[in-house]
C-alpha cells in the first residue's frame, strides 16, 4: 500500500480493444429499440459506496449500485465502477432482510455482512437526477437509508479494477462494507473524509451532511451468529480491525473480557469469543430467531404500505416518463414506414425509421434528405418525403401523379420558410406536385435510419448530387 492519501480505491485503467464500430452501434441501436429489457426496466435506484476485500482489508474499490426489488425481502443489484456508459460491470450484490438472514445456515451467514456503518457514516449515497430540488431527494434518499440499514448484504466481484486488470480475471472476490471508521484507514489511511473527497465532488453530495441527517436512524439489530465480514474486535471500546497472523489475549493486546482469537478462513476474518460465550450464544440462537422472524414480519408488513415507499415510487416514475418524454419530444423517435410512395427505398409496410427531432422546423435539411412533416391537408396524419427544392430555388410543380420531376408543368420558386417535398415513387405519391411548397414549420423531423429489419438496418444516404450543365454547377 502507498502511503499518504494514496490507496487500492480509487484507481481506474484504459479498456483494452478496438473502439467500437459504427456498424456496431447502428445495431445495437436497433436492437435496444425492438428487443424486450424488462428485467432491467426494473431497476429502481443507484446507489454509491466502497466495498472492501474480505481477504484484503487494505484493499477497497468504488462500487456504484443499481438495484431491483425482487420483494419487500429482497434486493439484487448490479454493480459498475463508475455511472458513465463505458462503466465496467465489476460484480453483484444480494440484500436480504433480517428475516430472511436468521433462515440461513450458520456457514452461510458468514458470507453476509451489514450496512449500518456505511448509511450512518455518509458513505452510502443516492445520486440525486438532475433537476429533482435538493431537499425534496434528501429527504426521500433519508428515507431509503431507514430501510436498506437493517439489510444484510451478500458481495461478488468479478473485476478486480482497482488492481488494474484489463480484463476479469481469477476467482470471484468476496466482498464486504466498511464496519467502522478506523477499518477505513487501514484501507485508506488518509480516512474516511479523504476516501469520499473525489467522489463527493463528482456527485454534489457531502456525506457529512448526510450522517447528520440519518443520526436519527435506530440502531441495527445485528443477529446473535457471528457473522464472518464485520471483522470486529471490540478493545477498549473500539472497534479496530488486525492482521489474520496476530494472536491477541488481555495481557499482549489489552482486550477487555474472555481471551479471543482472530481466525483466517477462505472468505475473510472472524472473531470468535471463548467457548463458554459460543455455547450461551448458541443455546438462545432459536429463540431470538423466533422472536426476529415475527418482529420483521410485522414491520415489512407496515414498511410495505407506509408514505415513503408511496413517494419513492412515485417520485422514481415520474423521473422516468420526464426523462422518456424529453428523449422522445426532442431527440429521437421511431415510425413504421406505411405506403408506396417512398419505395424502393422503404417497404410499403414493415420498415422501422429512425427520426432525427433535432432538425424539426427544417433545422439543418438540405436537397435530397428525406423528412417527415404533417400533411397540410389532413391534421395528425405524418408522412415522409424527400426534398427536392429549399427556399429561393427555382423548381418545375409537375402535374400530379406525372412520372418524373423538370419534365412538365409550371417554373416556380419556393417562398421564404417553404421546401419543395417529392416521393420516390412518384406515380404513387401525393406530395408538393398536389399541394405545393410545404412550410418548414409542419416538419416534425429528418429521418437518419432504418432500424428494422435488421438485414436493412443502415443510415439513410443522400442520393441527390449537383447536375452538370455546360461544365458548370446548376
């Protein structure tokens, strides 16, 4: 470990490989639109924190947290290094209530570890969506923290980033949260405020800030079974984290009580008092087991219906139809392409078009792009066409249904604010050879691609180039 504020948490490496392809992108940018993520539609919250290595207490990583509910009970989440769209999928975490943890066997609780240092301590934060006022998601993500303290939670990691890996390599890590400020330091001796500088400034958050408003949160009712990644060894009335390789008794450590021993396993560290303490521990374990099975029954029940979790829901649906609705007004959006008049370039039915909103009102159209606008005759009818002239431009208004464009008809120039809109197909397209100029207003967007089927799937080209009369440009 280096010294100073310098630590294994915070590191970061280049992926190795190509960048990806436009050709890749186009795909999985019609794949997105057309296949079915539900699973992953259920994500509800992102959460931030650090997890450290339950083999190596000097070693900890930055764990971004994005979180389904499976039940009241139960909670999955995916974890990434970072909330950026090249994040790297580093591991995954389970959380269980109470409830569930006091019916698992004795081995396999030792696999799990709580969250209560992590919530009181700041550490654990919510990152607020943009525009959501500061006080109203202080106050909702206080709320959440209520309910994930008691949780225990059960951590693989794939991906070991904070060593520098390019790619995952060895075993699956068992992870766990920090217990107490003083195991911080031995993985960041700077501590704790220094550990969540960098990250406090990305987010806009102050984990201070935070302690002070959760110092009303109860304290966790941690079950009567030694659990294997709290690590704890109380001295003094601190708690402090040792070396597997130390022996400590009350004469050469001065630990207050019974003599205990810190024993290495294949998962971590755990402290075990004298056998006289193991066996009371043991004969009660049934009976406080019973008593917690009834007491969380009760409370899930109540947290189940309660105000916070009817804001949270309602606050998380509302930021998503805001941000899908900004997405779709003005940036992109899909429709099936329906009748003859732009074959062959697009199927008289079954062809799914990506449209640019970022060039509604005729932003940054030109000859020969193909648009979509609202029909000036029939009001909520879209349909698509290329244009053929821009404003000022001179252009033969050919009789309607006439099988070519300069070929009969009367010269006009196309008024300020109008563009001149063809089909590709023209004997069977009803366009401005019907209606005339139509005004750059009713263009609603510039189509950019076709998204299905995916063997057609590709950009929509251009075709129109400059004609050549005499040698000069026309």
């Amino acid at each position: 470990m280096s010294d100073g504020n310098k630590s294994s948490c915070c590191k970061g490496n280049e992926l190795p490989g190509d960048p990806r392809t436009l050709k890749s992108r186009v795909l999985e940018t019609g794949a997105s639109l057309i296949q079915d993520f539900t699973p992953v539609k259920q994500i509800c919250a992102h959460l931030n924190a650090f997890h450290v290595y339950a083999n190596d207490p000097t070693r900890c990583v930055e764990a971004n947290h994005y979180c389904t509910h499976l039940t009241e009970d139960i909670r999955q989440c995916l974890i990434y290094d970072s909330p950026e769209k090249n994040a790297r999928f580093i591991g995954v975490e389970y959380m269980v209530s109470p409830r569930i943890f006091a019916t698992l066997p004795a081995e396999e609780r030792k696999l799990w570890h709580t969250h209560e240092f992590e919530v009181k301590s700041g550490m654990l934060a919510m990152p607020a969506p943009a525009g959501v006022p500061d006080a109203v998601w202080e106050a909702a993500e206080t709320a959440e923290m209520h309910d994930v303290a008691p949780v225990y939670g059960k951590i693989y990691h794939f991906w070991q980033v904070d060593r520098g890996d390019p790619v995952p390599m060895g075993e699956p890590q068992l992870m766990g949260s920090f217990p107490s400020e003083e195991s911080v330091k031995v993985a960041h001796p700077a501590g704790l405020d220094s550990l969540l500088e960098d990250r406090n400034k990305r987010f806009g958050v102050d984990h201070r800030q935070k302690a002070k408003k959760r110092e009303g949160i109860e304290a966790v009712e941690k079950h009567p079974a030694g659990r294997l990644l709290d690590i704890e060894i109380q001295r003094d009335g601190d708690i402090s984290w040792f070396k597997t390789q130390d022996i400590l008794d009350d004469g050469r450590r001065g630990i207050c009580g019974a003599k205990k021993w810190i024993l290495k396993a294949r998962y971590g560290h755990m402290t075990i008092p004298d056998r006289g303490m193991v066996d009371a521990a043991r004969s009660g374990q049934d009976q406080a087991s019973n008593s917690l099975h009834m007491e969380q029954l009760v409370r899930s029940l109540i947290r189940g219906f309660n105000l916070r979790t009817v804001g949270r829901l309602a606050l998380n649906g509302t930021s998503t139809f805001c941000a899908c609705a900004l997405i779709w007004e003005h940036l992109i959006t899909i429709q099936l392409s329906e009748g003859p008049s732009m074959y062959p370039t697009f199927d008289v039915r079954g062809d799914w078009l990506l449209i640019s909103r970022m060039h509604r009102n005729g932003k940054g159209i030109e000859v020969g792009d193909v648009v979509r606008y609202g029909h000036p005759n029939f009001q909520g009818v879209h349909v698509a066409k290329r244009v053929v002239g821009m404003p000022g431009d001179f252009v033969c208004q050919d009789k309607p249904l006439s099988t070519g464009i300069g070929k009969e008809g009367n010269m006009i120039q196309i008024p300020e604010g109008h563009v001149f809109l063809a089909g590709d197909n023209l004997p069977w397209s009803r366009d401005s050879r019907n209606y005339g100029p139509v005004p750059m207003g009713l263009i609603n967007g510039k189509i950019i691609a076709r998204v299905w089927p995916l063997s057609k799937m590709g950009w929509v080209d251009n075709p129109l180039q400059p004609a050549q009369l005499e040698g000069q440009n026309i």
